[in-house]
C-alpha cells in the first residue's frame, strides 16, 4: 500500500518500525545529500518532537511521518509550508474519516482540531542546503488511536470518536493530498490561493481566543491571517500580527 502510494504522487517512502524522530531520520538524508520527495514513515517513536521543545507521545496505532523537500525557494518563505501542510492534513483525515466539515478544524499556525480538542500536530524544520536550496522537513503525527492525557490544550484521537481508521489508509490519503497542495503552493507564487482554503477551514475565526506567548498572554478576536500568515488578533483598541504562540480557541 504504501508503494503504491509513492508511484501514484512520485514521492518515496520508507517505512520503520521504530525510530527517534521521523523528522530527525528525514534531515539527516538531507544533510547527506538526498534530493528531496522522499517520506519517512515509523509505527512508533523512541524521541518524537512537538512545536516549542515538547514531547510528542509516540505508540504503536498512531500515524508519525515526515517528508523532506528541497524547494528552490527562500528561507523566509518555510512558514508557508505549514499552512501547506495543514490544508493538505485537513483534506486527508477529512477524506477518511468522512466526519462532517464543521468538525474538523485548523487551529493556527497548524494544528488539526477534532470537536475542539488537538487530533494532529505539523512540525516543519528546515535549514539551508549547500546548493542555495531550502531543505525542510514536514513531520506530521496524527492521533488515530491514542492521545496524550496531560497536553496544555485537550486532546484526542480517532478511535475515541468511533472512527477507526488505520495508519496505512491515512497516510496513503496525506501522501496524495501533501503532493497536491504542494504543487498548487508551487515555491510560494500559489500561497494566497492556499491561505484562503487555511482560513476557510480555520477554528475561532471571528471568535475570542488566547494567545500565549513567553512574554504573557494576548486575548482578542481571531480576524484574519495576514498575507504572510501572521494571526491578526483585534484586541479592541488595536489590531496586532503575531508570529509565534499557542492559541486557545476560547478568551482564557
Ligand atoms: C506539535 O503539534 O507540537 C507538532 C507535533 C509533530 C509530531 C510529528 S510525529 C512525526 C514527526 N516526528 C517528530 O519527532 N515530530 C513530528
């Protein structure tokens, strides 16, 4: 299943049973050399990394995978990627799952939500190659069967909603998908298009949320994403752009 997958969207994949981090298997190809295409997949992870440092939880029954690419594009330009990634992990699960739209949400910068609660998680790193090249790593990990029980923001999976869904069919659906939006991205020139299906599939759009950051939490309406994907926040008297944070879907 997942060879096919590899010729239907000219990605390779290699699969593991165990490994660290997906993500640190995927850059250390890139440092030596790899062109980029190319998914590793484990069924668990000794060491998986969330956003900020965290541990990401990693048995056996969930999905963990990361892509590497090499993208002629800019440094400045990575954080596009997530948005990318997050358009094409909604499309997927919601593909598989066939749970109605309004159930699935992205929570920014690229978080996919189940009924308000964290259901999967988007890691992208990358550094330059020698080249001139952007090499960044996508790893992905969703919560098909388990979830963590002590995570800041609550948490889920599929099978606790009576959906249970293998990792085999859920990757094939995100290989599909990840090829896809990432052709329509196309280095960057195609990200207004992919920021429109972000915010049509976006959580707490128009609503008040909490933005915690290391200097303090930020409280405000969620109204847009600006043109390079920053949350704007109104907080009343001003209208502010935030690059980094953890959101709350509700005014803590
Ligand atoms: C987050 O929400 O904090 C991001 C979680 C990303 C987890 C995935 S699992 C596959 C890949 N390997 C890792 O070590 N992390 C990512």
């Amino acid at each position: 299943q997942l060879g096919r997958t590899a010729q239907a969207s000219r990605y390779r994949v290699e699969a593991f049973e165990s490994l660290g981090s997906t993500n640190d298997e995927a850059m250390a190809r890139g440092r030596a050399g790899d062109h980029g295409r190319l998914w590793i997949v484990a069924r668990e992870q000794g060491q998986g990394r969330g956003r900020n440092g965290r541990v990401w939880s990693s048995p056996p029954g969930n999905l963990y995978c990361s892509l590497l690419l090499r993208t002629p594009c800019q440094p400045a330009l990575a954080p596009q990627i997530g948005f990318v990634a997050g358009v094409a992990l909604h499309r997927a699960v919601s593909a598989v799952s066939a749970l109605s739209p309004g159930r699935l949400a992205l929570k920014w910068p690229n978080d996919l939500l189940l009924d308000r609660a964290k259901l999967a998680g988007i890691l992208v790193e990358g550094s330059m190659a020698p080249g001139g090249d952007l090499t960044v790593v996508i790893g992905i990990g969703v919560n098909a069967a388990h979830n963590p029980a002590d995570t800041p923001y609550p948490a889920t999976n599929l099978g606790a909603k009576g959906l249970p869904v293998g990792v085999s069919p859920l990757f094939a659906a995100l290989s599909d998908t990840m090829a896809e939006t990432l052709a329509r991205w196309d280095a960057g020139r195609g990200f207004q298009l992919i920021r429109r299906e972000w915010l049509e599939r976006a959580g707490g759009l128009g609503e008040a949320i909490t933005v915690r950051r290391p200097d303090g939490d930020r409280r405000g309406i969620f109204v847009d994403l600006d043109p390079d994907g920053r949350l704007l926040l109104d907080e009343g008297t001003r209208r502010v752009a935030i690059e980094a944070g953890d959101v709350f879907l509700t005014a803590l």
